[in-house]
C-alpha cells in the first residue's frame, strides 16, 4: 500500500473490473481508506471527521480569492483546535462542481497543508447531491470499516450559491433517506449554508433539520465562514450547539 496512488492508467483498470458500478465512489472510498491505513489511529480515541463541502460552479467566480483565503484560515483554525484535543481529528476540504475534488484529501487534521489559488477552480454547475452523498457514503463505509472499532462523529458543511442542478448518482430521493439517517444520529451532523431563497427551500426538499440551515446574503457568504471556527472549537469540546446558533453570535 505504501506510496500507492491512483493514476490515470489505474483509474482506467479500476473502471474495467467494475463496469456498471459508479467509479467515481469507488475510487473515493478505496483512496481514503488508503490514507486511513498510514495514520496508525489508535482504537482507544474518538475519532471526529469534518468535510468541509465548497461549491465552485461558475457563479462562484466573484468569490473565488475571497473564499481561497477564507478555505486556509478554517484550516488554520482547525489544525490548532485539533491539536488541543485528544480525539483523533480528520479533515477533508472538497469543491464541487459537475464533479467533486478534493483539494484537502482526507487525512490528520495536525499536518493538514494549506491550499493554493489554483487548486479552487471555478467552472461548471451544481451537482451538490453527487458531494454529500459521496461523502456519506463515505464515513459510512469507514465508520463500518477501518474505525468500527471507535466512536466516530462526523460533521459535514456545505456552502453553496446557488441551486442542484447536475448530479448523476444521487436523487433527491436519496438525499432525503440520507438525512433521515442522519437526524436520527447524535453523532452526525449535516449543515447548508445559502445565500437565497433557494437555499431553504432545497433544504427543506433534502429534508435537513432546520436548525442546520443558514441563509445568509451572497456578499456575506464567504465571511459566514467565520463562525464554523467557533462551531468547529466547541463540537470538538464535545458541547451541543447547532451551526445556527453561532452564526446568530457572530
């Protein structure tokens, strides 16, 4: 496994052995569970993942610098908040768009790197449904596999402007069984952050629970970004606060 890498040819061999299956979840779950293998996590820790979900479809093209700035100061602040715990902290930093990249793979939130400009393309539409269900499906399948044996809290947080428009593996349908799931699981917690009308009613359609949805106006998208360091801080002091209730702090 050591230095093990997916590359083009790889992706391709992959792809041949599972023809009809969705590669791309494939590839996702099986690279991160490479990474988890080299963390040498100790059983006898909680382990707390955190997935930051930023939309770069083409309507986010005025944010970019300001949301590129933003991306490395969450990772600034969750690296130390990490750091002052004893729970094993991962992290993950995703954009999407047609399709989900992961500029920040998941790994230890400690030695997490900053990111570069070019790294937050913008481009394409909305295809919100394909990353959260990705990303669910994910913990998942490490929650039931590599980390059954720990208790792991898993939070996601998705900012978006905008409105899905372009999943191919994921429905609505899906999305709304997911958040039943999730709901229901103390130790998982799902937030959307908006800048319009849409935004609530999408959340509605997905099911979330309202007290994880936050409108906000598309000039202070970016600067809500502040409050997941507070939120970030106290869900790792093990506190139960709601995404909403720091942002009204703010």
């Amino acid at each position: 496994m050591e230095g093990f890498v997916f590359t083009p040819r790889s992706y391709t061999f992959y792809k041949c052995i599972f023809f009809g299956v969705n590669v791309d979840k494939i590839v996702h779950t099986i690279t991160n569970v490479l990474i988890l293998e080299k963390l040498k996590i100790n059983p006898m820790k909680t382990t707390q993942i955190y997935s930051l979900l930023l939309d770069s479809s083409g309507s986010m093209h005025e944010l970019r610098e300001e949301m590129f700035l933003s991306i490395n100061n969450r990772i600034k602040s969750i690296k130390k908040n990490a750091s002052d715990t004893r729970d094993h902290v991962l992290i993950e930093i995703v954009s999407f768009n047609d399709r989900s990249h992961a500029i920040v793979p998941l790994q230890d939130a400690r030695t997490a790197p900053l990111i570069q400009l070019s790294d937050y393309e913008i481009e394409g539409s909305t295809a919100l449904y394909d990353a959260l269900g990705n990303t669910v499906q994910r913990n998942n399948t490490l929650s039931s596999g590599v980390l059954s044996d720990q208790k792991v809290r898993t939070t996601i947080i998705v900012y978006t402007d905008g409105y899905e428009n372009s999943s191919r593996h994921y429905s609505v349908r899906d999305i709304r069984r997911i958040m039943d799931r999730v709901n229901e699981d103390p130790l998982s917690d799902i937030v959307i952050v908006g800048c319009d009308e849409h935004t609530l009613h999408m959340a509605e359609e997905m099911n979330f629970n309202p007290t994880s949805v936050v409108k906000t106006s598309r000039e202070n998208l970016v600067s809500s970004m502040d409050a997941i360091d507070t939120f970030v801080e106290k869900r790792m002091m093990n506190e139960t606060i709601t995404f909403k209730e720091v942002y009204k702090e703010k």
